[in-house]
C-alpha cells in the first residue's frame, strides 16, 4: 500500500517545486522519491488546469465509487488507471 503524507506536506513540496527548488533536493530533504514529487507536480499541474487529466477531486470521487463496488462507468474512462 502506498504509504499516505500530510497535506500540508504535499503542499510544500509543491509550492517548492513551483518556485525552482530541483526535485532530487525536495526528495531527500521530505525523505519522499523523486517519483512521488514529479507526480504531484503533474497532479498539479492538471488541477491548475494547466494540462490535461483527471482532477484531484474526480479521482476521489471514482475511488469512492470503486470502494462501494461501483463497475467504474462514468469515471471518464480513466478508472483503470486509479486500479
């Protein structure tokens, strides 16, 4: 199971990234891989608006759907990628 941070680490890890902080500095500073920052820059990214996907909150949304033995239909398309 991927393991879970604050977020208000998340946020500051972004708000870091945003501002130039190189990702391999933020990574060992936070003890995160440099995977989960350069995904929660993309996650951001596409929250802004700034680049296609699936929305934070529509990612909650389906996930919640999937835990209540929902088939995923409506997800956009995009559920198999949250499996």
């Amino acid at each position: 199971m991927p393991r879970r941070y604050p977020p208000e680490v998340r946020r500051q890890v972004i708000e870091l990234a945003r501002s130039g902080t190189r990702v391999k500095q933020l990574a060992a500073t936070f003890a995160i891989s440099e995977a989960t920052v350069y995904n929660w820059i993309k996650q951001d990214r596409i929250d802004r608006g700034e680049i296609e996907g699936l929305k934070s909150s529509r990612v909650k949304w389906c996930s919640s759907l999937v835990g209540g033995g929902f088939s995923g239909s409506g997800c956009g398309g995009e559920l198999v990628h949250l499996l």
